[in-house]
C-alpha cells in the first residue's frame, strides 16, 4: 500500500497504456473504440479523492475502487 500512496498519480496514465495495449489486440476499426474505451475504462479505474474538515485541519483521503482501505494524503 505505500507504493500507491506514494505513486497514486501515476496510475492513471499506466491504467490507459494498459487498457490500450489489451483493446488494441481486438484489432477495431473504429477509432473511438481504440482510444476512447481505454480512457473510459482508466478513468473508472484510477483512485478517487475526497477532502473532509477535521479539527487538525483538511485531509484529502484518496479512496479506489477495487481496494476496502483508504489512506489520508
């Protein structure tokens, strides 16, 4: 989990390259579907932020879809 926490924002760029090289072996002539289901599929995939008020100040918890734990930023 310390990788994630100390590399979150590079996941999505890796999720699109990873989603592009699995589509891409479909082999679609439409061009969406070869660079627009990729970036789809990232974007529903990478982490979520949320920011909550506590009394030591604003946290920013970075929570993902396919983890049950989330950690503070």
């Amino acid at each position: 989990m310390k990788f994630f926490k100390s590399y979150h924002y590079l996941i999505y760029p890796i999720l699109y390259v990873f989603f592009f090289v699995v589509i891409s072996f479909f082999e679609f002539k439409n061009s969406f579907v070869n660079f627009g289901l990729p970036g789809f599929l990232a974007v529903f995939c990478c982490p979520r932020y949320n920011t909550i008020e506590t009394q030591s100040g604003e946290h920013t918890i970075v929570s993902w879809l396919f983890f049950k734990k989330s950690f503070k930023e």
